[in-house]
C-alpha cells in the first residue's frame, strides 16, 4: 500500500506519493466534509441553544434571589412594626 498525502505551506502545497492518488483522497475527503456540514450546523445550533438556555437559567435565578431577598426583608420590616404597634 502506497502512502500519499498533502498539506497546505505558506507557499502553496506539498504532496507525497502518487500525485493523482493525492487528488483522489481530497476529493473523497471534500465529500465527507460535506456530508457532515449539515450534521455540524446542527450540533452547533442546538449547543447555542443548549448555552442561551444555561444563561438564561442562571439569569432567573439571580433575579429571584435579588426579589425574595428584597420580599423577606420587607417581611421582617413589616413583622417589627407589628410587634412594636402591640
């Protein structure tokens, strides 16, 4: 089995082995890559939902804890004036 292969330089490209054999290989590899750019568009769309989900998350939460922090103390204000009133 010959081994062929090619790779990007800063002045172009280089191969190794049989020149046709290397032509060959980028095409079935560019046939793969397309087969998976649907497969990756969709990975990527559901991991942005997956984070704006997480964010959104931690967004609720931090906003309840501010408004019953807030609620509590208005509770204990509340429950001092009524013990000083009797």
């Amino acid at each position: 089995m010959a081994k062929y292969g090619y790779k990007k330089t800063k002045n172009g490209f280089s191969f190794y082995g049989d020149l046709q054999e290397c032509i060959n290989a980028a095409k079935r590899r560019l046939e793969n890559l397309h087969k998976n750019t649907a497969y990756i568009v969709r990975v990527y769309d559901e991991a942005r939902s997956r984070r704006d989900a997480h964010f959104k998350a931690i967004e609720t939460a931090t906003d309840f804890i501010e408004v019953a922090t807030e609620h509590l103390k208005k509770q204990a204000a509340e429950n001092e004036a009524n013990k000083t009133d009797e």
